[in-house]
C-alpha cells in the first residue's frame, strides 16, 4: 500500500498534467527548495511557494508540450523517489528522457 507520501505525489503530478498548478503548489510546503540543474537556461534554486510558482511560469517560454510522466515511486519514509518520463516540444527541439525526482 502506498504512504500518504506517495498518494500526494501522485495527485501532484496528476494536476500538473491536467495544467492545475493551483492543486500541484498546495501539495507543498510552503517553504519548499526547488532545485533545477543549472544545464537548462531557467536552472536554479527556488525557494517557497513563490519561487516554485515563478519556475512553473517559465515554463511555457520554453515548451510548446511538456509531459511529467511518473513511472514509479520508491517510498523510504519521508523521502520519496520517483521515477520519471519527460516529454516535450520545446525551441531546442524533442525531449525524450528519464529522470529521478527525489521527495522530502
């Protein structure tokens, strides 16, 4: 049986591709760390919610399509790992890649 943990997570990424950002940024705490590898040109550190929501607004500047795929997820407690399928249409082309989100 999945944890609360898990179940959270899963309605989150559900909104985010239903594009309810609204439901994905009441699932976490308010003083959330987002971090983003500085490959990508929006790559950072963002902190709480408005720094989160401020990542989420970037996004359509660079994708036409993006799609958050998880594929599993690896509850430990209060860490959760999930495994990820990125697609998406963006100006540098296709995307088409696995990822790890890692949860606390």
């Amino acid at each position: 049986m999945a944890s609360d943990n898990v179940e959270v997570l899963r309605s989150a990424y559900d909104a985010f591709a239903r594009q309810d950002i609204g439901t994905v940024m009441a699932a976490f705490n308010d003083d959330i760390e987002w971090e983003v590898p500085d490959s990508v040109p929006w790559g950072g550190n963002y902190q709480g919610h408005e720094g989160v929501g401020s990542f989420f607004g970037k996004l359509p500047e660079h994708w036409q399509e993006l799609s958050v795929q998880p594929e599993e997820f690896i509850d430990a407690g209060d860490t959760v790992v999930a495994r990820i399928h990125l697609t998406g249409t963006g100006a540098g082309g296709r995307l088409d890649s696995e990822s790890i989100h890692l949860w606390r």
